[in-house]
C-alpha cells in the first residue's frame, strides 16, 4: 500500500512541476535562495553527533553553499561545527565513516590557515598508516564498503595535497584500489554495496526481478566521491587516469538508469519496486553528472538534458518548510521506506552539492 502511495504522490508532484514554469529553478537567484533555505532548515533540525559520517555529506554540502552563496550563517555553522568537535574525526580509528566530516575541516583551513583545523586529522591518518587493518569475512579490506569511498578518499587527497605530502595521495589511491578491484561490477559499471551483493557471495542478494542489487545512494556515495578526488589531482598526477576511467563509466551508466521524473530510484536496476525517486542517490548523481559537464570531462549536448531533468526533479522534493523529502533512511541497501516527509541531513548535503554545480552551468 506504501508504495502505491508513493507512486502516486511521486506522479502528482511530477505532475505539478510539468504544470509550472521550470525555467525558475535555473536561474542563480532561486538557486541560491532554495540552497540556503535547505541548508537553514536542516541546521535547525540537527541529527546525528557531529563528527558522524551523515554529517560528514552535510557539512560537505555547507560548505559548497557557503562557497556559493557566500552566506555568512552556513560560514559560522561550519566554525561552530568544528570547534564542537575539537577539530577531531570520529573516533573509530580506521572507519572511513569518521573520516568524512574532516573534509570540511580542510576546506575551512585553506581559508583560516590555522593548523588546529587538521592537525587532529594528520596526527590519525599517519597512526592509521602504521597500524595493520582486523579484517573479517565480509571485510577483507580498509574499505569494504562502496560508500567508504566517498567517506575517506577526499578527505585524504584533500590533505595530501593541501600538505604537499604525496604519501596520503598514495596511501588514498592503494585503498582506493582495493575496494575498485573487491567491488566494481566490471558488466554493469556500478559498485556493489560490500560483499553480500555480489553474485559469487555464498548467498547472494537479488532483486524481486532478478538483477543484481544495486544502490542507488551507494553508487552515488562513489560518483560524489571520485568528483571529490577528480577535483583535487592535478592534471598530470600518475593514477589520475584511473579515476577518470571509472568515473566515465559509471556516469554513462547512471545516465541510463534516470527515470521519467528525472530522479534514480532506491534500486538502479529494478526501478518498479522502488517507485518513489530518491532524494540522495538523486542529488549525489546530479552533482557528479553536473561536475563532469562543468569540468569538460563529460560531453554537455549529452549529459545537459539529464541534468535539467534530475535538477528539476530534486526541486519538486523541496519541501514547504524547506526540508529535502523523500530522503530514504539510514540503511545498507534499497528499500521503500520513505516519503515527502523522509528526510536525512546526507539527502540535503547531496541537494546542495548538487545545487553548488548546476548553478555553474550555461542554461
């Protein structure tokens, strides 16, 4: 009964959108006026210690409105944000879900220079360089889930280059490696959520259609992490190409998978059980579609279109009061939990990354 309901819910705000003057949503104003009252929203309805990982998309979000809309509030709440923390990541030593929110903590130490901002976060990283990975059945890796590789990669590219120390690139780029070679759908170009998805796994998981189970927010999680790292390599660093290489792939094959609403469902490749667009996997796929476009990696007569689509989609899950709907909850793979009311401070982080790179592109 839910998910007919969401259904129809879904195909009356599609509805309401086809009805009105989606020309708005482009223009810089709206754009920056929507992003603000997102991103105010959701500082008002805290969750979540600060330092967690759904804070770490959040504030990642802040940061690019703040760059966006130069708004002296979301500055602050990142200043507030930090200095409630002490500055420090999570404290599990190598979850790359701890490391997340220190991506913030770099980009504010660009601006404000002081050392405190990322001495915690250098002082971890090299403890967890020394320190031998526990691994385990399903977790044979560092990061043995495809969501860790937008947790972690950024954060350490982001200080080694920051730093000039080519040893967090390059300890970055093992990892990174590894959960590419466990993960990635060689077929599909898509990430498996962690072991338990794969086919070769002793019980696998399908889908009610017999596909593969493929996350939406955890490929997502992907896109959003590889623009991150794409952002910071310079142009001629060795293991770019890597990136680069499945990143293409990967944009090529969410590009398939948008629906007619403009929005990616719970589960990539069984859209019909998942009726409802999601608002997370959504908006991380818009911003890395729109990044790649932006950043002449992807080609624009192509991949435009599917980002009007997607950017007028994520808008019609704007709330009245400004939160982001439709936002499915905290979990490991695709469900159809979620309504207009759903929401999770990762989905606004996502919708303002998205929001930060649409607004740059020539409409």
């Amino acid at each position: 009964m839910r998910k007919i309901l969401s259904f129809f819910l879904l195909a009356f705000f599609a509805a309401t959108l086809n009805a009105q003057n989606t020309d708005k949503f482009f223009k810089p104003r709206h754009i920056k006026r929507t992003m603000n009252k997102a991103a105010y929203w959701q500082l008002k309805n805290p969750k979540h210690e600060l330092y967690d990982w759904t804070n770490g998309a959040f504030y990642a979000g802040i940061f690019a409105a703040w760059e966006t809309t130069g708004s002296k509030r979301l500055w602050n709440a990142m200043i507030e944000m930090g200095e409630a923390n002490e500055w420090k990541p999570g404290p599990r030593l190598q979850h790359a879900d701890d490391h997340a929110i220190c991506q913030t903590y770099i980009d504010v130490y660009r601006i404000e220079k002081d050392k405190k901002m990322i001495e915690p976060f250098r002082e971890t990283v090299d403890e967890i360089m020394a320190t031998p990975y526990e691994t385990g059945e399903i977790r044979p890796i560092t990061w043995w889930w495809c969501d860790a590789l937008f947790m972690a990669p950024p954060a350490l590219v982001k200080l080694g280059v920051t730093l000039d120390e080519p040893k967090y690139l390059e300890f970055s780029d093992r990892l990174f490696h590894e959960t590419y070679d466990l993960l990635f759908d060689q077929d599909e170009n898509l990430y498996a959520r962690d072991m338990k998805y794969q086919t070769s796994w002793k019980e696998p998981k399908l889908e009610a259609n017999g596909e593969k189970i493929f996350w939406s927010r955890g490929n997502g999680w992907v896109m959003g992490g590889l623009v991150r790292v794409l952002e910071e390599l310079p142009a001629d660093y060795e293991n770019r190409a890597f990136y680069e290489d499945q990143y293409l792939k990967m944009a090529e094959k969410i590009k398939s998978l948008q629906q007619e609403d403009g929005l990616w469902r719970a589960s990539l490749l069984d859209p019909k059980s998942y009726p409802g667009g999601e608002a997370s996997g959504s908006g991380f796929f818009t911003y890395a579609l729109a990044w790649g476009v932006n950043n002449g990696l992807l080609d624009k007569a192509k991949y435009q279109p599917v980002i009007e689509k997607a950017w007028i989609g994520l808008n019609g899950l704007i709330q009245a009061d400004g939160h982001v709907g439709w936002t499915q909850p905290i979990g490991a793979d695709p469900r159809a939990n979620f309504t207009n009311d759903s929401w999770e401070v990762y989905g606004t982080g996502a919708f303002l990354l998205a929001g930060s790179e649409v607004i740059k592109m020539d409409w």
